[in-house]
C-alpha cells in the first residue's frame, strides 16, 4: 500500500529550519581549539556534505514507497534477504549518535539558560556515585519535555519544530548583519589559525574528529530524503532537498563568520556556551 502524497517541500523545508540551529550548541568549542576560520570551514564543509548526500539518501528511499524512514529502514528493507543484522545495526549506530546529540545540545541549552538567569548559581545535586549541576539538570528536564512532546503525536511535534525554525531566524538574522557593527572586526577570522590543519597528517586527523562530531548535527537534513514517498510530486522532493541544504550551508557561514568577528578564541574556549550571551548584549545594546 503506497502513502499518501501530501508533502510539500515548504513543510518538509521548514522542519528542517531548526537543523541549523545546532550550530550554537558547540561552535563555541570548535572556535577555541581549532581557530576561526578553521571552525567555519569544518562546520560549511559538513553541511555540504550533508547537502550532497541527501542526493544518494533520496535515491534509496524511493525505492520503498510504501514506507517512509531514513537509513535504519533503507538498511533493513535493503539487506533483509541477505544480512538481516544490516538494520539494527544501522538503528543502534543512530540511536548512539543522536543520544550523544540530544546529550550534547541538552546541556547547550542548559549552559545558556544559567549564564542568562542564573549566572552566580552554584548549585549542584548530588546522587550518591555523580553530581549534577545546573546545566545537565535543564538539559534532563529539556529533554523529557521533548520527548513527551514527541509522543503526542507527529503532527504536535512537526508544528512545534516549525515554530522554533521560525524563531531561529532572529539569533541568525541578527548574527548574518554581524559584519555590520562597530563591535565585528575582519581581523579576528584568522586568530588562531593553524596552517598544519590543513598540511599535515596530524592536522587532518584533528579536522576528521571535529567533522564527525559535526557531522552528527549538520546532517540532520537528510529527514527531507526520508520523506521521499509522501512528497505531492518530485519537484516537491527536489526542492525539499535543495532548499534545505542551501540553507543550512547558508547559516553555518554567515552565523560561524558573525561570532567569530565579535569573539575572541579565548574568550569563547573559557565559557563555549555562556558567552552567547555577552556577544548578543553587545550586539543588540540591551
């Protein structure tokens, strides 16, 4: 029995829209170790690639268009005849990559939310065998939330990513005229740049660690290819993958070339997520 066609490529675009905010959860971090203009490459280049694979994502999901799902479906559906491990093992791979995203972001989240409200809060929960400060707790609760969210139905959770896209814009609208304020200076996109990342072994083994940790978030477009048997026509699917693609690759550049004329390397190693919020106060003047 086929689905029913009734995708169009805005909805699948716009679901798309909070991908790229995935970005702030560790830009911070990228920018200390590895340098400005190093950061924005591996976070451009991951994007394209995702960009371009969705290609070969979309290829393979119109192969089944009875069913809709990314990679763990296309590997059972694809290998079930001839190695039938193929699809747990693909659901288990993404099932550990995304908890350390949700992990990763989770506490993202959380390290934003104290700097903002509760900047002097020492306050830590201690279990026994671990501790939990401030920002895992926001991350624990952010998390369930979601998840709660998530079981109310698929319709619930598509709107309420829709709307977070739409809110993403102003943090990326605001950062894209970066370059336009007094406080944004040219020269900061090359400190602490590393010629070796790119000349060396051991400088290409540093960008392949950060890529595959990037990876893990960039990639998240390809939800447009899993999609593939309910968009209205295949114009709808193309442009899904385009327009999603684009825009990711879009913001990654303009919001890793904001921060990075607004912060110092230092400055943002010492407080990865927390000097957000400095970076926005002087920014916006309030």
């Amino acid at each position: 029995m086929l689905l029913d066609k009734t995708l169009k490529w805005t909805d699948a675009f716009a679901l798309s829209m909070s991908v790229s905010g995935a970005i702030f959860a560790s830009f911070g971090f990228a920018l200390g170790y590895l340098g400005a203009f190093t950061a924005i490459f591996v976070w451009v280049f991951a994007a394209l690639i995702g960009s371009l694979q969705n290609w070969f994502f979309l290829e393979a999901a119109t192969m089944f268009p009875d069913k809709s799902g990314g990679i763990a479906l296309i590997a059972t559906e694809g290998w079930k005849n001839k190695f039938s491990l193929a699809g747990p093992i693909a659901s288990f791979g993404y099932w550990m990559g995304w908890s350390a995203v949700l992990s990763i972001v989770g506490v993202s989240a959380g390290s934003i939310i104290k700097e903002q409200w509760f900047p002097k809060s020492h306050f830590t929960l201690s279990l026994g065998f671990t501790s939990l400060e401030l920002p895992q707790i926001f991350a624990i609760v952010i998390i369930i939330l979601f998840w709660i969210l998530n079981r109310r139905g698929i319709d619930l959770a598509a709107k309420v990513s829709k709307i977070m896209g739409i809110f993403l814009l102003i943090p990326v609208s605001v950062l894209a005229l970066a370059p336009f304020s007094s406080d944004w200076q040219l020269e900061r996109l090359w400190q602490n740049f590393h010629l070796e990342h790119f000349t060396t072994l051991s400088g290409f083994k540093v960008l392949a660690i950060w890529l595959f940790l990037v990876c893990w978030s960039s990639y998240g477009t390809e939800m447009c290819a899993s999609f593939a048997p309910e968009y209205k026509t295949t114009r709808d699917m193309k442009l899904s993958i385009i327009s999603s693609g684009f825009y990711t690759v879009l913001v990654f550049l303009f919001v890793g070339i904001g921060i990075s004329g607004l912060v110092d390397a230092k400055t943002a190693l010492a407080n990865p997520n927390g000097f957000y919020i400095d970076m926005f106060i002087k920014l916006t003047g309030e």
